[in-house]
C-alpha cells in the first residue's frame, strides 16, 4: 500500500520515472527541473532501474535522442523547462507528429528576457500548439500520480502520444510537503509493460520513419492528429479511473471546487489553484457564493465540459501565470472560446482575465481576495472596467 | 580491426560483385543524375555487412529517398529534422543498448548518420559533437558537396575559399565569391579522440576500406567523404568519380585517416596536379579565372600545398 512520505516535487516525480522503469532517459541540465534528473542518474547508477542514460549536450538533442529512442521502440522519458522546452520547440512537434509515446515533465519556469529562474507557466502555455498531451498539477502528489497515469495515457493504443506533465518550478518542485507513494510492485502493474508498435529496431521489417509529405497528403495528416487528439479526454479519464481505484484519488478533466451553487468562480491552474481554495471558503462563510474551476487536461482542451461547468455562473476571472503579449492570457482564450460555444440560454458570465505571478512573483490570498471581490461586484452588476489586467504589480 | 585482416577482405573484395548484391538504397529514388551522394551511401553500405539501421538529416538525400508512401530505403531509416541526425541515431543505439541488455535485440547491429555538409559542419555540429564525445558506437558520414544544395547553393562552412553560391556570389564589389576558408572538420572530429578519416567515391577501396575498419571499432566513428554535386559545382552529370578523383590528385581532398591521435594519409597522388585541373571544370569558380581575381587561384593553391606538407609530415610510415 501507499506510503506517507514528505518530500519535494522534484522528489515525487523521479520516483515516479523510477518505478516506470523506462528503457531509455535523455536529459540535460535546468533549473528548476535539474533535481529530477540528478536524482533519476543516481537510480540508475545504483542500479535501482534498468534505465540507459543518454546527457545529451543540449535540450534539442535530447528531445532529438528521446524521439530516436522511442521510434526505436521502447519506453522513454526526459525532464526539462522553461529555455530548454523553448530550445526543444522544434523536436516537439516531430514527436507528436511521429505519434510517439514520450513522458516528459515539464518544471514550469519563466522564459527569457530577461533572465529569470522561477515559476510561470509561459514555457508550457508556448508549448500549446506542439501537439504534446498536457497535465498539470497543484501539488507534489498531483505531479506524481499524473507522471505514473501519464505513461498509461502516453502508450494508450487509441492514441500514443507524448505527453508533458506540468509543475510549478520551486513552489512545488522545491518544497517539501506530505504525499502519498504508491508501491513499486502497485505502479508496475498499474503502468504494465511496454507495447512496442512498428519499431524502427523491427530488423526482419525495415521501416522508414520521417518521411517528407507534400501538399497532396500533409493536410490528411495533420487532419488524422486532430482526431487522434479528440481521443485523449476519454483516455484520460478511463486512466484516472483505474487509478482512481487504486490509489482513491479522484481526478478528472478538470477540479471543480465549491462550483455547483456558486455565482462567481476562478479558473486558475497549478499551485495557486490551492492558495485560492482557502480564500473560497472564506468567502463563503461570509456568504458570497466563490467556486474555483482547476484544469488539470489543458491540450487537447475540453471546451464542452468546462463550458457546461462554469456556464451558470454570473462572473468567473481566468487567472493566467503567462501572458500572450498583445492578446488576452493564454487560457483566458480557451476559457471565452469554451463559454461562446457553450449552451447557456443566451446568458453566459462575465469574463475577466487577470495576469499574476510571472517570473514567480508570490501570489497571496490578499490577490485572491481582490479579484474574487472584484467579481463579486460584477456579478452585482458593476461594469468590467478591463479585461485583462495585471495584479500584483509593484507601482 | 587488424591491419592483415582488412588487408586479407580488401585483397577479396570486387566491387562489380559487390554492386549486385541486393542494396539497401535501392533504385526508384529521386536523386539528381550525376550526383555523388548515393553513389557515396551505396558504398558506405556494400561495405557494411552487418545489419544496419541509419539515420538522415534533412537534406537532399533525406527528401529524395523517402516520400509519403515510397521509399529507397530497406533497412531501417530514420529522418527527424536538420541538425540532429547525430542525436536521433544516438538515440536510437541507446534503445538498441538498452533492448539488447534484456535480450530482445541480436548482437552486432550497425548504426550509421547520413548528412550533408550544412547538416554536420553548421547546423548540426553541436549535436554530431556531443554524440561523438559520449561514444556511441555508430558511424557518422558527412557526404561533402561544398553548400547547401537541397535549399539551391547557400554558402556553408564547408564551401571552399573563393566559390560562387548564391549567399557568397561573386559581384562587382567582391569579385571572389567566398573569402574565407573550409572548416577543418575532419580533424575537429579526430579531436574527439575517435577514428575519423576522408575518403572520396573515386578510390572506392579505401573509401570501404575505413568504412570496414571503422564498423570494427567500438565507439564513435567519422567519416568525411567528398560527393560532387553538378547543379552546385556547375559541372557536367557524367563526371562526378572523375571529379572526386581530381580533388584528390590535386590534394584539394586529401585521403588520410586518424586513429588513435596518429594519422596516416592512406593514398598519395603518384603526381599532386595543380588545383587548377580541379577547379577549372567547374563553373562555381569560373569567376577566379578573371583578372580582378587575380592570385586567388595562387593563395588557395598555397593553402593546398601547405596543408599537404603538414598531412605528410604528420603521417606515420610510407603509404
């Protein structure tokens, strides 16, 4: 059974890596994200996992290395963020696009310039349109279940693809808080042993990967990756399912918190999800009506069932720890294209997009008070004055 | 390998026999007529035998062979992007590493890295460098035309001194074409501490013959073989060995070969021609011929000669 451990979630997440027992790990150095990879080079070392290591001498060979290795035919996984993911931008499309099962988590962090080695979610939400599965996680144990569930979703026969498992750099990646471990053998049989399909390594099938495809195809085959990746939401979830059974925590496409009966809500990913939780219910026990929408499956995105969530409130502000410079914050987007589509009866909520926390700027309850208030006086029927505004800001 | 062993299969070795073995780029590919890649490749692979699985940066090779549903290949063959073909093989041997370990993989597979000179001298330097400095146990070729031809004749560092390409061209305000000189690459890669050499498809037996000692060492190997290339160099499709035989009768490419830190030039030209011979049939240094472009054709000349007297003094032994 589970053990009660306190740790990192850096921590959480190599021993996740350790007990997936991949065949091959490409890694390069950066920070925050180092300390997965240090950790996982001492498994192998001490011969904890079968693991061959490759130290690429760059991100985009590392990408390039774990993408050779996985059309190889085996299980793969590399660690990266911020710059690295950046540098690595190129190859991952070429490893969606070759529909190859690769786990990677990505220790959220800021993108340059100028410099800046705390969390954000700017190198994940640039990562958007790669192709790449994306899970993100509140917590250490959050990271560590969606690291193991995210092999079993990567490797699904209906889909493999890679997937991107995201984390808060340094706010969960370096601190210590209580978690649950699952059991080595438990993880083993959860995540099963690797399917290989059509290896490049097939020495009596030679096959050729990489083809280059011209106007007559290329449109059919990106057409065929959309529908793939319409596949994903019932993937995630019959995986979350039989985790769920395994470790009794529930998760799904995305949290609602408190949201059924409310009239105001944030939407806010990661581990500010948790700092405004506590400020919801401190609300609600002076009465106003806050709820809290966490998405947890951000690509492929499920506009219908996050539209259907949040289409009865009166006003809902979507936090973004990134911003898209010269359009509203990434999420925010999905959010109005989610609540356009979405059946409301001609009402929908007001929408409101605040930018917080860039280059790990603290986000306090003081922040989450404000714009739930804010909200609050919208949904009374004050006007929106901005849409999308910075808080947190030093004047 | 050892020197009487190589010498035992290169004394056996035909290589009208070995041309009809069923080859593992086959016809049907989309190759300019005239050009020196696949004749290169198809030598890199008679002399491979062993299974092999390859690897291929972007570039001419790389689209000519592989299309949507066709392609030349028949073994296994993998194309990522332009810089990485060194990375992505990497890659691969690892998996083939880590497959073997728990016996799901036959001993004594080969891997090889196709690219061209943007893709290995430029772009993909880095990448060729850090898999070559861990050691995996693959030949990297560099097929060397001198530019970026599959994007029409960019410079590269690669491109000789004084060539016309279409970003160094030669014009009214610089007469020369490229003013500076090829990168050194060949040794760059020997600096690695591995095996590396040159070779050229027209002395077709040293050419298989680094490729079979190189197959033979454990580790990472390169190999840096000239390949004409008519649409680049201006020159006629029906003289691409002849070509490559002047580059190295003239020492333009010298053949040598580095193992172990000593080097060893492993064909001397029984008479070294004057560059001119090798650049005068070639339209991308017509330009050198006119009288603003007067003693460039000497300075690179002296370069040539100079690089050849180190190569000799270098050498170890007769050759």
């Amino acid at each position: 059974m589970g053990k009660v451990v306190a740790v990192t979630g850096n921590e959480a997440v190599a021993n996740a890596l350790r007990q997936a027992d991949p065949d091959v790990c490409s890694l390069y150095p950066i920070t925050p994200q180092t300390d997965i990879v240090q950790r996982f080079s001492s498994f192998v070392a001490n011969g904890v996992v079968q693991t061959e290591l490759l130290n690429a001498e760059s991100e985009h060979s590392a990408m390039s290395a774990a993408i050779g290795a996985s059309a190889a035919g085996g299980r793969v996984v590399t660690a990266t963020s911020s710059q690295g993911l950046a540098l690595m931008w190129e190859m991952l499309h070429i490893a969606s696009g070759m529909n190859l099962p690769i786990v990677m988590p990505l220790v959220n962090r800021a993108l340059s310039a100028p410099l800046n080695i705390h969390g954000d979610h700017s190198d994940g939400m640039g990562a958007r349109d790669t192709g790449w599965v994306q899970l993100w996680s509140e917590s250490a144990q959050e990271a560590y279940d969606n690291t193991i569930m995210a092999f079993r979703v990567a490797e699904h026969a209906d889909i493999r693809l890679p997937v991107m498992v995201c984390m808060d750099g340094f706010i969960v990646s370096h601190s210590i808080a209580r978690m649950e471990y699952l059991g080595d053998e438990e993880v083993k049989n959860f995540i099963g042993p690797y399917q290989t399909v059509n290896p490049l390594l097939d020495m009596e099938h030679p096959k050729s990967f990489g083809p280059l495809i011209l106007t007559d195809l290329y449109h059919e085959y990106k057409r065929l990756q959309h529908e793939i990746m319409g596949r994903v939401k019932n993937v995630v979830l019959q995986v979350s399912d039989e985790f769920e059974k395994l470790s009794g925590r529930k998760y799904g496409l995305f949290e609602s918190y408190r949201l059924d009966d409310a009239d105001i809500a944030l939407v806010i990913l990661n581990s500010a999800a948790g700092t405004s939780k506590d400020v919801v219910d401190e609300l609600r026990d002076k009465g106003i009506k806050a709820g809290l929408l966490k998405p947890r499956l951000f690509r492929p995105f499920p506009y219908e069932e996050i539209g259907k969530a949040l289409k009865h409130l009166k006003a809902v502000c979507v936090m973004d720890r990134a911003d898209s410079f010269g359009g509203y914050g990434p999420m925010f987007m999905e959010i109005s294209s989610a609540m356009y589509q979405a059946d409301g009866n001609g009402k929908r909520p007001k929408l409101i997009n605040k930018i917080y926390g860039l280059g790990g700027r603290d986000y306090m309850p003081s922040d989450a008070r404000q714009v739930l208030l804010e909200l609050n006086e919208i949904a009374g029927g004050a006007p929106v004055t901005a849409v999308k505004e910075y808080i947190g800001v030093r004047e | 390998m050892e020197t009487r062993e190589l010498l035992k299969w290169s004394a056996q070795v035909k290589l009208r026999e070995k041309s009809k073995q069923e080859g593992r780029l086959e016809h049907g590919h989309r190759m300019c007529a005239g050009c020196g890649a696949p004749t290169v490749v198809k030598m890199v692979l008679m002399a491979t035998e062993y299974p092999v699985v390859l690897s291929n940066a972007t570039g001419c090779l790389e689209v000519s062979t592989c299309i949507q549903e066709f392609t030349a290949w028949k073994t296994p063959w993998i194309h990522t992007a332009f810089e990485n073909a060194a990375a992505t093989l990497a890659g691969v041997e690892t998996m083939y590493r880590a497959l073997l370990k728990k016996g799901k993989m036959p001993e004594n597979v080969k891997f090889i890295a196709f690219g061209g000179d943007g893709g290995t001298y430029d772009i993909g330097l880095q990448s060729l460098s850090g898999a070559m400095e861990r050691g995996h146990d693959m030949l990297y070729v560099c097929y060397d035309n001198g530019a970026y031809m599959n994007t029409g004749i960019q410079r590269s560092s690669a491109t000789p001194l004084g060539a016309d390409t279409t970003t160094s061209p030669a014009g009214s305000a610089n007469p020369a074409g490229k003013l500076q000189q090829r990168k050194d690459l060949t040794r760059i890669m020997a600096d690695h501490g591995i095996y590396a050499a040159q070779a050229s498809p027209s002395h077709w037996l040293d050419l298989m013959n680094k490729v079979k000692k190189a197959h033979s060492i454990k580790g990472a190997k390169f190999l840096n073989i000239i390949a004409p290339c008519n649409r680049g160099w201006r020159t006629a499709t029906d003289n691409s060995i002849e070509l490559s035989r002047l580059a190295v009768e003239t020492c333009y490419w010298p053949l040598y070969e580095i193992e172990d830190g000593k080097l060893k030039v492993t064909v001397t030209p029984e008479e070294k021609k004057p560059v001119d011979l090798f650049f005068k049939p070639q339209g991308r240094f017509k330009h050198l011929y006119s009288p603003e472009n007067e003693g460039v054709l000497e300075k690179i000349q002296a370069q040539i000669d100079k690089t050849w007297e180190r190569l000799l003094k270098e050498s170890e032994g007769p050759c």
